[in-house]
C-alpha cells in the first residue's frame, strides 16, 4: 500500500476523493445509507480485508475490522464516514483512513498487538439524514431510546426503520448492545480539528480535553398564509418574520454568554411560494454551552424571546427538543498516557460533539486533533495539509504501540 | 350539465377537487405541466368539447376554447389552472368553471354569439415552477424575452426549453405571437378576490380598476460555511443572519411606504445542515406598490439596507431583478360597459397580479371579482360560498350577453 499519493492527500482519501462530490452544495454529501456512503462502506471493507481484519457489521449499522480474534477490553481507533451535507474531505474519513494506515504501518514492522484490537467506523455521526447526531453509538451504547430512533424521518419522510431495513439491518434489533459496547476497552479518535485552536498553537497534533455540551432543537411558527400582494402589511401574521427576528435573537443571547454558540443552519419554509405569506416555518437550532447548566440557561432563554417574537407577530411557536449531549471531560487517565506516549502534546477542548463523546459513557475515550490550516469545517474549505496528517498518524501510531 | 353539486362548490371545481391535493402543504400543488397540471388540462379540453367549443393550444401553451369559428378581435374569458404550492382551489380554476358554464348557459338559452368567442387557459400564472408569473400570456403578447424564458429553471434544475418540449410544444417557436394576440379583442377575467374588499363592500361581486406595480428579485447572501459547534460566536460571517435581518428590514421598509407590500415567502440555506453556519442563503421579495415609481423606491432602499445588513454581518449580497410588471388602471370604457351592464358594482383595485394585467398591453381588459369570505388567498382557507360563486357566473353570463 503506498502511503501517501502523487496528489498530496493520504491514500485512502484520494480514493474515496470522488464519492458523494456535491456539485450544488460544494464539498461532499454523504448521508447515511445513501448511494455515495454505502460507496465508502464497501471501500472500507474492502481496504481492511486487505490489511487482514476481520470485518463485522454491528446491528446499529457500525462496522468493525478486527485484527485477530474480537474480545473484550479492546483498544478500539476510528471515527466515521458520513458528511453533513457540502461537507469537507476530512471530517471522520481522516480518522478512519489514518487508523487503516497505523495498522498497515504496525504490520510491516512485525508488530503483534498485545489484547484485541478493532477499527471501527460508526453509522449516522453527523445526524444530516434523520437529524440526530452519532446515532450509531448513541444506540450501541443505550443512551437513546430505539423506539425513538426507528420513528426519526428524512426530508422525504422515509423512517429510520424503513431506511435500516432498506441497508439490510434489522430494525426489531436496533439499540442498546451491551456485548459490543463490552469489547471497548477504550476508543480513540483521530478527527480533523475544526477550528484554529492548532494554527494558534502552532501544532500538528493535539488531545481534545473536554467536548461542549450540545443539542438541537426543533422551533415551528405557526401564521397566517395568504397572497402576497393582496394582503395589506398591516396585521399580517407571517411566520418567517417571526422566525428571522429569532434567528437575530439566537445569535445575540449566544454572544451575551461567555463560551456558548447558537446557530440555525436549516429552516423550512412552507409552501414556500415567491409570491405567498407563509403559513409556517420551521428553524432548527443548534446550541452549545461550556456546561449543561450554561447550554439550559441559552436554550430556555432563546424560547423566552422566541415565543414573545411569534406573539408580536400574531403567530406561535413550539420549541421542541431534538437531541441533547452533555459535556464530556475526556478520561483523565488515557489523556495522561496518551500526553507521555506522545512526549507532550497541547490539550484543546472541542466545540464539535463526536463518537469519542458519547462513548464516554462506556469505556474510557480520547481523541487526536490534525491542524486544520483554515480553521474551516463542515464546508469544503476544510483541509489538512500532508505533513500533519503524516504527524497524526505517527502520533496514531505511537499510541497504539503504547496501548496494545 | 349540472350547475351545482351535491357538495355546495360549482360544477367542475367538484370535478377536479382531488386534483393535486397537498397533504404537507395544505391546499392544492398544481404547477406547470406537472401530473396534476396535466390532468386538469385534459378535464379542460373534454369539458369545453362537451360544451362543442374547438379546444387548440398556441405554442406558448396556453389553451383556447372556440365557440363557433376563431377571428380576430374575439370576445374572451378564462383565467389559469396552475396555482401556487398550498393554493387554494378557487385562485385560477373559478374563473375557467365559470366561463364554461356561462357559455352552458348561454347555449341553453338559445343564445349566438354575434362576433368570435374564446375561453382561454393560461399558462404558469402563478409562476411557482419556473419563478416568473404569468409565463403564458406575457410570452404570447411578446413582453418577456423568450431566450430568458427558455433558460429559466425549476428548483430540479430543469429549464423551460425542456420541460416545454416533454409538454410537446417546440421551445423554438416560444414567444410572441401576434397572430394569437389579435384574436383578442377583449379579454375578461373572472377571479376570485385575494382580500377582504367585498366583505367590506358586502356584495358578491365587483369588478377590478387597477394592479398594484409588482415584481420579483432575488436577494443572494454569501458568507463562509463553518462547523457551528467548533466556530466561535465573533467573527462569524453568518449570511442566515444578514438575511434573517434583511426579512425584517423588507417588512419594515413596506409599512414605511404607504400602499406598498413587501413579502419573503421563500428561503434556500446552502447547505443547509442543523449543525453547519451557511455558506450561502437566498431569499425571494416579492414588492408591489401603488405606482411603479413607489415600488421601485421601496425595493432600491431594500437593496441599500440588505447591502448594509450583509457587510455588518461580513457577508455579501446580490440582488437580481426577476421579473417586473408596472401598474395597471384597466381600460375605463370597457369597465364603463360592464358597470353598465351590471347595473352597478363597486370596484376594487387588486394587489394581486392577473393575466388580465398582462394582456392590458394587447387589448382592453376587466376583471370580475368573487368575494372571499375568509379574505385569505395563496392558502388552503380561501373560499368562496356557492351563493357568490353563482353571482359572479350571473354577471359573467350578463356581461358576455352585451358584448356578444
């Protein structure tokens, strides 16, 4: 295998640099199940049964590629291979192909991993298709309840359960899984950083410290649809304004409070004509906060105005919650190993949620960042340069050698 | 034929009421050329051939009904089929249902049109597939460019040119035709109010004395996409924010101008995802005003502040002129006759926009309003009580009998 291309990127992801290109949005799209991730799905198969492991499909739509016989206590490295939609290259498929490059790397040099060892790509990380994100890990581990999970819809109104079953799963068996939430030991992921905390740091390569806690939420106004032209200004009761002056509002209540951020990056407009009022609009937002207290105090005090907002304009709104993550302190313990194994490296705290996140609350996780020199993500402007992602995989490398 | 039904709608409007229905939006979805479109055009052409009338279409696809032989300087009725996403059942279909059945009851009484006599279907008035109203007429009577039309796309990416080819017209013939043009020697339209001017007045019916100035512009923000966990709150280039508040600005800039209407009832987020800062966000105005003067003031001081919106925000905009309609005072002879034929109706001038207003330009032409109990249009709850929609056949049927 060579370990890197003629055009810069690591192999692996000049492999799969075609897959899911999203020629509307810029970047890449692949969402779960689609005909570009189920691509990438048969990639990595295909790429670890070429390393010699052993590739699995868990039943919430995980793979794992295990080198030698599955156990239990496992150290376990990977990430994911979806996108939000006009996504960057690197977000999960780095951490994925940089593992499959630590192991080939591992092998040529004779290593023999000491306990059981796994790769594992988890289902449905960015929540782009059925909303809710690291559904993979969050079923895996119980932390969500899978009558919930087989009722989400997409943007077509097709159900979690519909589409699993469509992938080939089961869905009577999605959910908690307590057999192979018991073979990690501890997970470990590397993921591109997707800020500039490195380019401030002038590092290729940190630990994550602490994940924000983090949720979404689901806000619909309610109006009166009606012709645009007809209906006088006065007295109208026009959803969109009441969810644009929100959209105002959401951001000015992030910045009043040190350390959170809210944001609305999708809003749907119903019916949706040129020349008509609507009659409702659903926003959905994204809030983070330092701490859960933090993130309730924002999200509470964004319904507040949101609510005297929609009543201004002679419409309503219902707040809904879609998803909630608490912040994540990364195990103390596995850093410290991690930061001498390593020689010293800086810790950064993550605004993004990831898998390493919701593990937490089974074994012991951490992660390894990759400078981003854009300081870009979720956008195509995402990038790392060649040489740390060499570095990534060398720290990669180190850890592993160090834990197995 | 039967005049009413069992249901209380009109002959016809019963006919076709599952046509098109939209169970997530409300109301009925019938844009161009779309199955249910379609269908309605066929129910169109075996309705008016039940009647005897000679059904062609002209190459711009709209629909002409003859009674007896075509010539120039015909008498014409109709409206259109198509309507917005969510429309109501009335907006377009009552003033072709009600045209057909005054010629019923025209042929019932024996009656003989003493000059040429047409009902016409227009096409694509609402402009829901393709984004400019009133594609039909305005293309026959030669006041669009036909290479502009031809390039127009629906939100599938799909153009005029081809879309009008699956329909089977030639999209190089589209465009002005002055043949079809002069057949009209006047043209009548029937439609069913967008406000609440009758239920003011307290009578059925009324006829139209003006169009508000209209038109239609593209606002299209750019700012930088970015990871809306990871991506702190300052220094954000959000241009979901600048949009957000240029929706207020366009609000609050048409209360400041008396007699105008500002209205965004359209909205596309690239990409769109919960936890992704945008990259880009276009929004659709749709202004009208009192006179062309009005409307252009109010959409230049749109396009000033959103430009001033978008840089606080570090983003930029462009705004696009999409399509354009001065203000129409109808012809006042012709409304004389009516007035006179009817004895007396009030009459109302209409904010919302008609192919009446477009054929204006190619000869006289009047309008027939139907009150609106609910004063809602562009919406599921526009209505019209079969007590009402029989006055206006009755003065549709009157009016035909003096200019015939």
């Amino acid at each position: 295998m060579r370990p890197i291309t003629a055009h810069g990127m690591l192999a692996g992801l000049d492999e799969i640099a075609d897959v899911g290109r999203d020629r509307l949005r810029g970047g890449f799209s692949r969402s779960i199940w689609s005909t570009s991730e189920l691509q990438l799905r048969i990639w990595f198969v295909e790429r670890a049964e070429r390393l010699g492991l052993d590739v699995e499909a868990d039943r919430n739509g995980n793979l794992w590629a295990w080198w030698g016989p599955p156990g239990d206590g496992a150290v376990v490295t990977g990430s994911h291979l979806d996108s939000v939609p006009g996504g960057g290259p690197f977000d999960g498929p780095l951490g994925v192909v940089s593992a499959l490059e630590a192991v080939a790397r591992l092998q040529r040099s004779g290593f023999i991993p000491g306990r059981p060892f796994a790769v594992a790509v988890f289902a449905e990380e960015e929540g782009s298709r059925f909303g809710v994100a690291c559904l993979g890990s969050r079923m895996m581990s119980g932390t969500i309840d899978p009558d919930r999970v087989r009722a989400l819809t997409d943007a077509a109104g097709v159900t979690f359960a519909d589409a699993a079953r469509d992938a080939g799963l089961n869905p009577a068996h999605l959910g908690a899984d307590p057999e192979t939430a018991a073979r990690i030991g501890l997970f470990l992921e590397l993921h591109i950083e997707q800020g500039r905390g490195l380019i401030d740091l002038d590092s290729p390569v940190a630990v994550a410290s602490s994940i924000l806690a983090h949720g979404r939420w689901r806000l619909a106004f309610r109006g009166q649809g009606n012709h645009a032209g007809a209906t006088a200004m006065q007295g109208r009761q026009d959803p969109l304004v009441a969810a644009a002056r929100a959209v105002t509002a959401i951001r000015d209540t992030a910045l009043s409070i040190a350390g959170s951020r809210a944001t609305v990056g999708r809003i749907e407009v119903t019916p949706g004509g040129t020349n008509v009022i609507p009659s409702s609009v659903t926003s959905w937002l994204d809030a983070r906060g330092e701490t859960a207290k933090d993130t309730r105090l924002l999200v509470a005090e964004i319904a507040r105005l949101s609510d005297g907002l929609a009543a201004e304009e002679g419409c309503s709104v219902v707040v809904t919650e879609e998803s909630w993550s608490d912040a994540v302190s990364f195990d103390a313990r596995l850093l410290e190993r991690l930061s001498s194994a390593l020689g010293g490296v800086p810790a950064l705290a993550s605004g993004a949620g990831h898998d390493a996140g919701v593990l937490s609350s089974v074994a012991p996780t951490a992660m390894l960042f990759v400078r981003n020199p854009t300081g870009i993500s979720h956008a195509p402007e995402e990038w790392a340069e060649l040489e740390d992602t060499l570095a990534g995989i060398d720290a990669l490398e180190t850890v592993l050698r160090s834990l197995l």
